[in-house]
C-alpha cells in the first residue's frame, strides 16, 4: 500500500517509507482542512477544474479558430500548419514524460504555479509569431503546458485525493474542459474579431495568471494523508488512516513490465488522434459541407455539454462495470461520430454530429484518466501518467495530417476521414484485452 503520510519526501511525491518520525504539514491549512464540513479533496478538485479552463490556450479548440487568420498572415497552407503542429506536439510529447516524473520528485505546489505562469508567457509569444519557427515554438510550449502539463497534473492530483469516488471525482474535475470548450471558442473568436488574432492571445496570458498561479499556492497540497486525512475523506472526524482503501502500488519499471500498459496507451490514441483532428479542422470541415463559419464554429458549445454527459455517464457505469469495457463502448461511438460527419449536409446533421462526438470523448476521456490509478496505484502515479499521456500526444500530434494531406491533395477531406475511421476499431479491441494487472481484481 503507499503511503503518502509522511511530509520528510517532496510535496506530491508519495512518502518515504523509511523510520523517521512524520513531521506535520504546515499547521494552518492542515487544521482548516480538519474542520471544515466537507472533504478538503473538493477544494483541490476545484482548483483542478480551474487550471483544466486555463489550459485552454494549449488545447485544440482554441488554436482552431486562429487557424486561417494565421494562415493568412503568415502565408502558408494547410499541410505546412499541419505539420507544424503535428512536430511541436511530438516535441510536447516527450516533454510530458519529463514533467510527470518532476510531479513525483518536486511536487504539484511547485510544479502547477510554475505551469501557469509559463503557458501565459507562451500566450504571449504565440502573439508575436512572424515566422514558421516562432509558430513551431509556439505551439510547442502552448502544448507541452496546456495538453501536457496542465493536463497530467490535474488529473494526477485529483488521482491522488479521491480512490473511491475518484471515476467521479474526474468526471467532476473534467467540467472546467467542457466549460473551456464550450466556451473559448466562441471567446476566441470575439476576441480575434473585435481586437485582432494577435491581441486575444495577449488575452489569453491572463487566464492561467489569475486562475492558476495563485490558487494553486495558498491551496493545494500533495495528498490527503499529508493533510491528517485519508482519500474520499473516510479520516474525517478523527477514523484512523487505516480506514483508507488498501491499494497495490506500481513504480514505474514495474508498470512498463505489463502488458496493459502498453494496450492502454494504445487504446488512448483514438480519442486522442479522432477529437484533435476533427476539432483541429471543424471550421474547414462542415464548411466543405455547407455549413457557415460561425455555424460551423456554434457546433464547439454543442460538443461541451455532451462531453459533460459523457464524463458522468462514465462515473456512473465504472461503479458497475470494467473500465477498459466502458473504453470499448465509446471506441464504438467515437466510429459512429465520424461516419455521421461523412455525410452531414445540413445544421442539424452537424448537430447529430456534435452530439455523438462529444458524449464519445467525454466518456472515453474520463474513463482513460481513472484507469491509470485504478491498474497502478497512486504512489508513482505522476511518471505512469507521463508516459502514459506521451502515446496520447504522439496520436494527437499525428492527428490533423491526414485530413490536412488529404485536402491539400486530393480537395476533400474524404480519404482522410477513412483513415481516422479504422482507429477507434483497433483501439476498441486494445482495450478489450487490457485486463488489470495480475495480481489485482478484474478491471
């Protein structure tokens, strides 16, 4: 079991568990969360939810609306943005190895303020791109702190301060990425209109100033042992530590010796490469189709409330059946999105459309972030998750391509969405067989 009690090991990193005394965590914010009335974990999963919004600037939805004003200016075509992309979010990938193992050894209080400070500063560089260099860095850091980052540490935290209810709890958590995707784009493009492209990312630098870099401070802390508690909140009220689920703890070494791990990263690429290609090119998408850009666009704040639905829709069904079953039913409705944008002809075929994509990443993004803790444990979680989200970036990544290469040569967006079809099937059948690791209850 790991033990996370002892406050002598870094601030998220699980505990020594060698025979030094505990020393206690620093004494106002452990008392506070003693008393009050609820779960002190609630509070870290709001500022969780939080920084998931302030990540926006590094996600997908918000670089889809700048694609053809960037374009424009910098004269350069859909295949070159494409690949621009596709390079920087390889190099994001493998950053994102880097900083899950900095999780475990310098801890979330330093490494979510730091985050949130640098993806503002990123903003503000995307806002004086002139080049394809200053783009291929842009991008880079907009998505190794937004996707990545931002990303793996909030779903780790919150990993570490739920067991039980943590399906849940993520589901909860994801609300701040649906009310970004909801939200930021139509932001984005108000902002771009009324100020110019460049000038809404300067906008956008504040964001994660003022939602992250503070909050993350004065309130977050590495685990709920290291606050007097125990996950879920069972220790409340003065129950033992022992009351806390008993659960078994991979290193990473460990982890990368099974076999589902590497079928989990496999399963993860669908939704990965499917929900960044098809967002990445939504506006150029329905527009081939008919639809307006500002139709086309309206179609993001339909996506979001379905990624909600799906996100519970996932906690209720992994209380009652195996996670990696539940990642093969949205694998299903993941194919069943891109068959309905095949032939989408009017509005309310790109609405059917919005629909089905959105309850499908919803319940596959919840669903793939509680699997990593439930197989692993908690202990290492940090390095597990960063080489687990590195497959998911490397199929993001790849993502936009084929439909951008498919235009560029062929003037429609057909072969590509072939291509994209045949990956949730695959993945489907990787989750299947992904069973919990040997010595665990079936998963």
């Amino acid at each position: 079991m790991a033990n996370f009690s002892q406050d002598t090991a870094p601030d998220s990193a699980p505990a020594s568990t060698g025979s030094g005394a505990a020393r206690p965590v620093a004494g106002g914010l452990r008392v506070l969360g003693l008393r009050v009335p609820f779960y002190y974990g609630w509070v870290v999963l709001v500022v969780a939810a939080m920084a998931r919004y302030a990540s926006s600037p590094g996600q997908t939805h918000t670089f889809a609306v700048f694609l053809e004003p960037i374009k424009s200016d910098l004269e350069i075509t859909d295949t070159t943005i494409s690949s621009l992309y596709l390079a920087s979010s390889l190099v994001a990938a493998f950053m994102v190895i880097v900083i899950g193992r900095l999780y475990d050894k310098v801890g979330v209080r330093v490494l979510l303020p730091v985050s949130g400070l640098l993806i503002g500063l990123a903003a503000l560089w995307m806002s004086q791109v002139s080049s394809e260099a200053d783009l291929f860095i842009a991008f880079a850091a907009l998505r190794t702190l937004g996707q990545g980052a931002l990303g793996m540490i909030t779903a780790t935290m919150v990993s570490v301060w739920f067991i039980r209810r943590r399906a849940t709890a993520l589901a909860v958590m994801m609300l701040g990425s649906a009310l970004a995707s909801g939200t930021f784009p139509s932001l984005a493009s108000s902002l771009s209109g009324w100020l110019g492209w460049r000038e809404a990312w300067v906008v956008f630098a504040f964001i994660p100033w003022v939602l992250v870099i503070a909050p993350a401070i004065l309130l977050v802390r590495r685990s709920p042992e290291a606050m007097g508690l125990v996950p879920d909140g069972a220790g409340r009220g003065g129950i033992s530590r022992r009351a806390a689920p008993v659960e078994r703890s991979f290193t990473l070494r460990g982890a990368m010796g099974e076999r589902s791990m590497w079928l989990l990263m496999f399963a993860g690429a669908a939704q990965s490469a499917i929900s960044t290609s098809l967002m990445f090119h939504q506006v150029s998408l329905l527009g081939d189709r008919g639809l307006s850009p500002g139709a086309a666009a309206a179609m993001f704040g339909v996506t979001a409330p379905m990624m909600l639905v799906g996100q519970f829709t996932s906690g209720f069904l992994a209380d009652r059946y195996p996670i990696r079953m539940v990642i093969a039913g949205g694998q299903v409705l993941l194919f069943a999105s891109i068959a309905t944008i095949a032939v989408v002809g009017n509005v309310w075929q790109a609405t059917a459309y919005a629909v089905l994509l959105g309850f499908s990443l919803g319940l596959l993004l919840n669903s793939l972030l509680s699997i990593w803790p439930s197989y692993f444990g908690r202990a290492h979680l940090g390095s597990i998750r960063g080489v687990g989200q590195w497959s998911t970036m490397v199929a993001a990544a790849i993502g936009p391509l084929p439909l951008a290469i498919s235009r560029d040569v062929t003037g429609s967006f057909g072969a590509g969405l072939l291509v994209l079809a045949v990956l949730p099937i695959l993945c489907g059948l990787a989750a299947l067989a992904a069973t919990r690791p040997k010595d665990g209850a079936e998963g």
